[in-house]
C-alpha cells in the first residue's frame, strides 16, 4: 500500500492482501490456453521471454491442477462413504508448493502478464479481473477502517444521529401530510355529494321545463298559423289594389311615350346642328394649330443653332479655366517648394547653431579642466605635521 498504517495488524492484513493480490493475479494467466498459446508459432517470442524452465514450471502446473481436480472429485465420492484419501492430500501439497515457485519464478520477469494476457480472452479472465477489483476495493475499505480515528468515528456517529432525527421529523410530517390529505379526501367527498344533490335537482327541473316548452310550443304554433292566415288574406287584396294601379301606371306610360317621341325628333335635328358647328370650330383650330406648329418649329430651329453656339462657348471658356487653374496650381507648387528651401535652410541654421553651441560648451569644460588640473599642481597638497 502507499500509506501504511502503525499498527502492525494491519500492516500484516495489508501485506497479506497484497500477496494474495499478486499471486491471483500471475494465476489468472496460468492456463492452458495460455500454454497452448506459447506453444504456438505466434508465441515463439513469448516462449523466448518466459524461458524454457517456466515453461516446464507452466506444463507442471497443468498437469498437478489436473490431477488435483480428478482426486478432489474421488475423494468427494469417498467422503460420501464416509472414508477420507491421502492422495488427495498429497496432490493438494504438491500443487501449492508448485504455485509457490511459478510465482516466484515469474515475480522475476518484468512485463510478463500482460504478455500472457495476449493469448487469453477476454471474456475469459473476466470473472478473474472482476474479483482482483473486488479484493483491492476490499483493501481499500480495510486500509480505511484500521486508520480511522476516535475523531473521524465520533463525527460519522454524530452525523448517523443528525440523519435519525432528520428522519424522525420526516416521519411526524409525513403523519402530518396524511392527516390532512384524509381531511381533504373527506371535504371532496362531501363537495361531490352536494355536487350530486345539485345535479338530481337540475336534472328534475330539467325535466319540468320539457313539459312546459312542449305546451308553449303547441301554443305558438297555433297563435303564429292564425296570424300567417291574416297576412295571407291583407296581401291578396293588397295585390288586387297593385295590380289595378300597374295597369294605370302602363297607360299613362304610353301617353308619355308618344308625347317624348316627338320631343326626341326635335333634340336629334338640335344636335345635328350642333354636330356641324363644331366641326367648323374643330377645322379653323386645326389650320391654327398647324400655323403655330410651323412657327414653332422655326424658333426650336433657332434656338438649337444658339444652344450649340452656347455649349462652344462654355468648352471654350471651361479650358480658358482650367488653363488658369493649371498656372495658379504650379505657381503654389513652386511657392510650396519655395518655402520648403526656406524652412530647410532655417533647420539648418538652427542645427548648425546648436552644434557650435555644444561644441563651445565641450571645449569651455575642457580648458575649465586643464585650469583646474593646473591650479592644483601648483598649490599641491599640504604636509601633515
């Protein structure tokens, strides 16, 4: 394990399991299937791994769980009659003795289970695998039960006791919740009984009020035949008196249809009159329009020749323009690179004065330097007494 207890128990259980662990674990690939694998062509390089004496030890191993099976089962028939074999015994003292020095023995080879795990199946060694999981949980678990402290155990029963009261409150207001819950089961069967009581009398009432409309109707229908016969006869005579009126109305149309006639003859002879006045007003505009028309095509005449002489002048005078603009352009041209050599020239100045004036500092610090050095060679220093 990573971190081992102090108490020597268990460190010996810990240190058990962990054997116990290794030794199912090199076990698991001791099979025959494994043999027959190593045996093969394919397991030629495994073959060389193992070694020829594991290879033996294998064969052994075979052979002795064989034997230990077929003895087991003899003498599970003997121990039905009563009688207990020592081969049985003796089988069972050479196949672990065997056990012991395979394991040993491929303790020694690095890598040499999950080389052997290649000529197994998987669906094989799965029950195996499962159980060495189960035992390291086991250890596990172990490791912590050994380790816990008095600290550790007094917090997991005070929380044991925090989850029984939880469970206590739970309780009382689960009994809480059913207490109401029969409550309320008993008002909703006391509102489904008013709720019948309700509906039987609606139901009745219902039934009233078929009877009643039945009599109502026979009562109406009645009423409203006896009126329908009224309006029947009002309407007979009122068509007798329409009908004497139409004809009247049809007479007097007549009259009036012969008295329109003659009026009508007079309105055509008035249009016809109208007609020819205004097809001599229709001609003298038309001789008009064409006047005009004549006149104003003369002018439209005139007026493009003067829009063409217009438009060479506008070219004209819109190169006069850029012609100008052409001059003012290099004119600021030359005045812009005017004023550059000016302002070039004034860096300059303004540079070469700044150079003179360092330069007139560093000469100024060196004869300052040189009076200094020489006024000190000639006062020099002072003896000390």
């Amino acid at each position: 394990p990573t971190s081992k207890p102090t108490n020597i128990d268990a460190q010996r259980i810990l240190g058990i399991m962990d054997e116990l662990k290794e030794k199912l674990t090199y076990l698991s690939v001791a099979t025959p299937q494994v043999l027959a694998g190593l045996q093969s062509e394919e397991g030629a390089t495994a073959q060389e791994l193992v070694g020829p004496e594991l290879m033996k030890q294998f064969a052994e191993q075979m052979r002795l769980e064989e034997l230990y099976v077929v003895a087991s089962a003899a003498a599970d028939r003997d121990l039905a009659h009563g009688d207990e074999s020592e081969e049985v015994r003796g089988e069972e003292h050479s196949l672990k003795k065997n056990t012991l020095e395979l394991c040993r023995k491929m303790r020694a080879i690095p890598n040499i289970v999950t080389e052997l795990r290649n000529f197994q199946e998987r669906d094989a060694t799965r029950n195996v695998i499962q159980f060495l999981k189960t035992l390291a949980d086991m250890q596990e678990l172990t490791l912590k039960r050994l380790t816990t402290t008095v600290e550790e155990e007094r917090s997991r029963t005070e929380l044991l006791e925090h989850y029984k009261n939880r469970e206590a409150e739970a309780s009382k207001r689960r009994q809480q919740l059913e207490k109401d819950l029969t409550h309320l089961k008993s008002a909703c069967e006391r509102a489904q009984s008013h709720r019948n009581e309700i509906l039987t009398k609606l139901k009745a009432e219902l039934l009233d009020v078929r009877d009643s409309k039945a009599e109502r109707m026979t009562e109406l229908r009645n009423k409203y035949e006896k009126r329908m016969k009224d309006h029947e006869s009002a309407f007979a005579s009122k068509g007798e008196d329409l009908h004497r009126k139409i004809n009247a109305l049809k007479e007097a149309n007549k009259k009036s249809r012969a008295n329109n006639e003659e009026e009508e003859l007079g309105q055509k002879s008035k249009a016809k009159r109208y007609e020819m006045d205004v097809e001599s007003v229709i001609k003298t505009y038309d001789t008009s329009i064409k006047e005009m028309a004549f006149s104003c095509g003369e002018r439209m005449d005139a007026y493009k020749k003067e829009q063409k002489q217009l438009n060479e002048l506008a070219d004209h005078f819109k190169k006069v323009e850029e012609e100008r603009t052409t001059i003012a352009a290099e004119e600021a041209i030359a005045d812009a690179r005017q004023a550059k050599r000016q302002a070039e020239r004034a860096r300059r100045d303004l540079s070469s004065a700044l150079l003179q004036a360092f330069w007139r500092g560093i000469l100024a610090r060196e004869q300052y330097a040189q009076m200094k050095k020489a006024k000190k060679k000639k006062g020099g220093k002072p003896k000390k007494k």
